[in-house]
C-alpha cells in the first residue's frame, strides 16, 4: 500500500507548494521560524512533530485561514502554482476554492447531508438542479461515503456518525475541485475504524490531489504518505522521503522524535 | 499527619442542606403565591365580555378590556418588529466582526448600562423625544420605549448564542471559500437559530410586562387603537390605573389583566424553554 518516495523523487517532482522564509506570528510571539519546504504535486505531505510544534500553524498559512483572526501574521513566501498567496492582491475566495481544507473535529454544517455537499458547489459554479444533484453523488462516492448515505439524502448531517461526518467534510472539499487538500489531524476525534477507512480515501486521493497531512500519529505518517516533514519548536527540522525520515532520520531530534524519546 | 473526622464532614453537609434547601423552596414558595392569588382572584373576570368588549364607566357593570389586549399585541409585535433586527444586527456585529475592537468594546460597555437602565427612565427619555416633540402620547412611542428595552437582551443574547459557535465551523464555511457575510448567514446563524430565537422570545416576555415605559409613552385609552399615532390602551397601564381605584368591579378586572399578563409571560417563557432543549439535542454537537 505504501508507496514511499524517494529523496531523489522528491526533488525531481514538481511541486504545488513552495515556502520560503514563512514566519508566523500569534500576536507578538512568533511560531513558525524560517520554514522552507517544496510540497510534491499529486503526493500525500505528511507533517508530524509534538504538539504545540507549528504543525497545524504551518498549513493554516496556505489557505490564509488565519486572517479570521486578527492578531495572526504570516512573513515570508508561499508560492502555490507559481503565486504567492501572501500577497494582499490574492483573491481569497478563489484560494480557498483550490486549496481545500479539512478539520480536526467533523465540521458538518447544521443542514442537510445533500445541502452540505451543494453549499460549496454553489458557492463557485452556476449549476442546475440535475447538475447539482449529479455532482453530490459524484462528491459522496469520491468521499466513500455514497452507499452509507444515499437513501438518506435529505437528513440532517448532525445524525451522521463521527467518522461518516469526517469523510462528508472531506466529500465536501473534494465537491469543489481543489486542487490541493490540507488536513489537520482529521482522524483525531474518530475511532480505529473510521480512522482506516479515512486514511483508505486519502490514499486514493493521492491521484488527483496534493494532501499535507498534519498528524501527531506517526503511524499514520508512516501508512498513508510518501514524504514527511518533522517540524519541532517553529523550525522544519526535516523533509525527505517518509521511508526515509522513519527508517535513516539524517537529524538527531526527528530520530528521538519517532523512537519516542520525547513528544 | 491525621486524618479528617468523617462525622465532622458528615454534620457540616447536613447542616449545609438545611440552610440551602428552605431558600430554594423559598423562591418557588413566592412564585406559587403569586400563582395563586392572580388566578383565585383573577379568574373570575375572565369570560368571553372581557375579551371582546371595550371597558365601561365606573358603576357599570359589564365590558372587557379587548382594547387594551388589542394595544398590548400590537406595541410588543412593534417593538419586536423594531428592537430585534437591530438587536440581532449588533449581536452578529459583536460577535463576528468587532470582537476586540474599540467601538465592540464600547458597544458591550452601553448594553450592559442600557440593560440596568430602571425602565422608567427609559419611559421618559421617549417622552421627551416623541411624545413632547409630536404634542401627544401614542402607541408609537410606547413602542419604541419597548424596543429600546427590548435591544440589549436581544443583543447580548445574539452575541452569546454566537459565540457558542465553535470557530471550527466558521473555519469550513471560509476554507471552502464562502466570503464572510454568507458563512455568516448561512452556516453560522443557522447553528444558532433555535438560541436566537430563544433571545428573542425572553426579549418579548420581558417587556410584554412593562408599565413605567408605556405611563409616559402609550398612556391608556378607553377606545380601540385605531390608530397608534394615538395614546393606546394597553394591559400594565390598565391595571395600574384599575388596581388604584376605588371600584371593585375595575380591581377585579385589574386582577383578570394581571392573570391574563402572566399567563402570557408563562407560556412565551416555556416556549422559549421548549426550543432551548430542542436545540441541545439536535444542532451542532462536538
């Protein structure tokens, strides 16, 4: 099931996201310091590190979810598709229609399981009925969910289960064609059970989409993704190929780290 | 090191249930009295005239008190129509948009003042600024003095429900690219709504029983609100003005008005108890 990169696969690859000296400020402490990474296109970026590392801090950038508070600060580059997106000049709502998000906790918006997967669809295009209906099924199937929900459409999304919740929120963000996906521990508040399924769909993601995947399960890193950043007190501290930052770490605090020395 | 006497512990929780138990029976205590008598001596004036008829002279026997029903309904439903909007408005501002900033800040400050303004004072600030300036009390100003009481509950209310909205969610609504007032609407207000509308109806309960406002604003009338650029009749004023006299056939319908005023306050304070629990088991669970 793995397919692990290289290091060499890892600078050959284009990337989809490249950050250059991005420091983050939560009012004046500062977070993340000097992160440099190439995030490869169409591979899943798994981010892992202690809690309180700058993990989820980090990929909160890209999407510039942040700004919802106002004391947040982002320096620095991100270049998404040849853009920086931290440029004032970027269209936000355009951003966040190609860098889809997904959280820690299922965010089902309190209406119906069908109006959860129309919300973003009709936010962006201008689709008829058939249409719209079409591409929610289209969404749940890619989301694996379509055979747990399909007869019942029209209830509400809060009777779902936590893990069906997750993967509706992920169905949610695939229904909007992103192009890249960001999720923040999105298997933290589900049981082992829906945890596999979960990570069984980002591995088919993987064909499509570019995923970051912030966990503080190294597992989990270790399963589902092909290259694997170690982020420890703001700084990245190493990047390479998930094979072999778990198998020949080249740095002493990713080696304690995943040997279980500390966090 | 010893260890602590457990009959000591023992004693002190009994004696700490003796105190408390008698002061929370206390308040239902109060509460039933007032039951008691509003409906022992309030019943009894309560029949189909009451409802439909208009007062009549002292000494008559006979009449209702239709008009100042009909008044009462129709300057809550304005000060509704007028108190929530702005209300809601400033509870989205508060709680969205202004968070920390100044003007929030001063924002929060005044509603705290306005909500601990004796509505008196909130009666005759309309005076001044409606009745004097039209040359008459009217049911516009009475209603307007209820909307002004009406603001800070909605507003703190709005701005409380909101924040019970976990960030998370406001976070999807922006990460699938919704700009900030449609998240707003549609997703942070809807998992809201059933608290909202729980704000809205203790607003109403609360100033559906005001009288000090509408003495300097509506006045009474004896006729129907054909208009409400007129003074309207209305419940609270009624009673004050019915209790205060001399004949028993006004006291008791005084005693009726107050049933019928508390009735009404009991039932919209359920209703509002009934949405709050339908809320907690079906909107946004963690």
């Amino acid at each position: 099931m793995n397919r692990a990169g290289s290091a060499e696969e890892a600078r050959s690859l284009p990337s989809k996201v490249s950050v250059r000296n991005l420091n983050f400020y939560y009012g004046g402490q500062q977070a993340l310091f000097d992160n440099n990474i190439d995030i490869p296109e169409k591979r899943v970026t798994a981010i892992i590190g202690p809690s309180g590392c700058g993990k989820s801090t980090h990929i909160r950038v890209y999407n510039r979810i942040y700004e919802l508070y106002r004391t947040h600060r982002a320096e620095g580059q991100v270049v998404i598709d040849g853009k920086n997106i931290l440029l004032p000049s970027v269209d936000l709502i355009d951003l966040r229609k190609r860098v889809g998000m997904i959280f820690q906790r299922p965010t089902p918006f309190p209406m119906t399981i069908f109006d959860n997967i129309a919300y973003g669809l009709k936010l962006h295009y201008r689709v008829g009925r058939t249409e719209l209906s079409d591409r929610v099924e289209d969404a749940l199937k890619r989301g694996a969910l379509w055979d747990e929900v399909k007869d019942k459409l029209g209830e509400p999304a809060n009777a779902l289960s936590g893990g069906q919740q997750q993967r509706l929120c992920i169905a949610r963000a695939i229904a909007t064609e992103p192009e890249l996906i960001l999720m923040d521990e999105p298997c933290s508040a589900i049981d082992p059970v829906a945890t596999a399924k979960i990570e069984d769909l980002i591995q088919t993601l993987r064909d499509n989409y570019t995923v970051v995947l912030v966990t503080h399960n190294m597992q989990q890193a270790a399963r589902v993704s092909d290259f694997t950043a170690f982020f420890y007190k703001g700084y990245i501290i190493e990047f390479g190929a998930t094979k072999q930052i778990f198998t020949n770490p080249a740095e002493r605090e990713t080696e304690d780290y995943i040997t279980g020395r500390f966090g | 090191m010893r260890l602590r006497s457990r009959t000591q512990r023992k004693v002190a929780d009994r004696a700490a249930r003796v105190v408390m138990v008698p002061a929370a029976l206390a308040g239902i205590a109060v509460l039933a009295w007032i039951l008691w008598e509003v409906i022992s001596r309030g019943a009894g004036a309560l029949n189909l005239d009451f409802f439909t008829q208009l007062p009549t002279p002292p000494g008559m026997e006979g009449g209702g008190l239709a008009n100042a029903i009909l008044g009462t309904l129709l300057m809550t439903v304005l000060a509704t129509v007028i108190g929530t909007p702005v209300g809601l408005m400033a509870g989205i501002y508060l709680a969205e948009f202004g968070t920390t900033s100044r003007l929030a800040t001063a924002v929060r400050f005044t509603t705290n003042l306005l909500m601990g303004t004796p509505s008196i004072i909130v009666g005759i600030f309309v005076y001044a600024l409606i009745v004097l300036r039209t040359g008459h009390f009217s049911g516009w100003a009475g209603g307007v003095a209820l909307a002004i009481l009406m603001l800070p509950v909605v507003l703190r209310t709005t701005e409380d429900m909101l924040n019970l909205v976990p960030d998370e969610l406001r976070e999807s609504a922006l990460a699938l690219g919704a700009p900030r007032w449609r998240a707003t609407l549609t997703v942070v207000f809807r998992a809201a709504k059933t608290g909202l509308v729980t704000g809205i109806l203790l607003a109403v309960a609360r100033v559906s029983g005001e009288t000090a406002p509408l003495l300097f604003t509506a006045l009474n009338s004896f006729y129907w609100p054909e208009t409400i650029s007129e003074p309207t009749a209305n419940l609270t004023v009624t009673i004050f003005n019915y209790a205060m006299s001399p004949y028993a056939d006004w006291q008791q319908k005084a005693w009726g008005a107050s049933l019928l005023i508390t009735v009404g306050i009991l039932i919209v304070t359920v209703l509002s108890r009934f949405t709050l629990r339908d809320r907690k088991s079906r909107t946004w669970s963690r």
